[in-house]
C-alpha cells in the first residue's frame, strides 16, 4: 500500500503500478475522523456542478492563509477547471459553520484535523440534514484529478 499527499496524488498514481494499493493521507483521515461513503457519494456531486453554484469550503481552523492556499486557491482552481464551469466559493473558518446550507450546491470539508469525530459527524449530518453533498479536501482532490476509484479502492474492493 502506498499513501500520498492528496496534493500529488496525480503525479503518484502515475509512478505507482496499478498492481500495488494506492491511497491518501486524506481519505485515510476521512474514515478516522468522519463517513467515507458519506464523503465520496459527496465528491461525486462535483459532476453536477454548474454556473453559478456556490461552494462552501469549510476549514476548521483559522490557519495562516498561503499564495497558493489548497482551500482557498487550489480547490477552486481544480473544480473549476475539471467542471468547465464558473463557480462561487466562500469560506467558513473555524467554529464558523454556515446556517445556511441550503444556499450551497456542495460543501467542501478540511480534513479535521483540528476537530474531534464527534463534531465531524455533526457537520456532515448537518449538510445530510439540509440536502446537501459534503465531501473532504483529499477525496475531492481525487475526484477531480481523476483518481477517486484507485484510492478508495483498498477500502472498498472491486466495488469502488
């Protein structure tokens, strides 16, 4: 089994023979901390995404923001690239966690690191509650880098 940072993950899956197991830090840390199906059924939402879809990115602390932030810069470059479309993004820092679900077609999910399972679980319930998809980070990155079948693989079998 190889485990990669979500952020390469392209680039490993192409140096990694489809023979050995393959995965992320970042889905092995969904299934830790929050509902993996819950999170890939969520990423593949990303496929219905259109112009003028709002997007919430969820983070669960207030980091330090980077040029290059995955949250606030990559994520949304990826999305908008893989769907073609424009979409809009906010940002929830924090303990902030929107009331309005409802205006978002997909919420969007750090890893956790910095929340316990419990209040993970709470989150997504929130998002099931209100009738909208939550995926992570690193499943996300999967989904749209074109590697989500491999890396949920090892947890799933051949039914990925």
């Amino acid at each position: 089994l190889v485990i990669t940072d979500s952020q390469v993950v392209l680039k490993v899956d192409g140096d990694v023979p489809p023979t050995v197991s393959l995965t992320t830090f970042s889905i092995l840390f969904a299934r830790y901390k929050g509902d993996l199906d819950i999170l890939v059924e969520g990423a593949r939402a990303i496929d219905r995404l259109r112009d003028g879809d709002r997007v919430l990115i969820a983070e669960a602390c207030s980091h330090h923001v980077q040029a290059d932030d995955i949250g606030r810069v990559k994520i949304p470059r990826w999305l908008r690239q893989y769907v073609g479309a424009e979409i809009s993004f906010d940002v929830a820092a924090g303990f902030d966690f929107p009331e309005n679900l409802e205006d978002y077609r997909l919420v969007i999910h750090c890893g956790a690191c910095m929340l316990n399972r419990m209040e993970m679980v709470r989150r997504m319930r929130e998002c099931q509650r209100r009738g909208v998809p939550v995926t992570n980070y690193g499943v996300a990155i999967s989904k749209v880098q074109g590697v989500l079948e491999r890396v949920i693989k090892p947890f799933y079998g051949e039914r990925a």
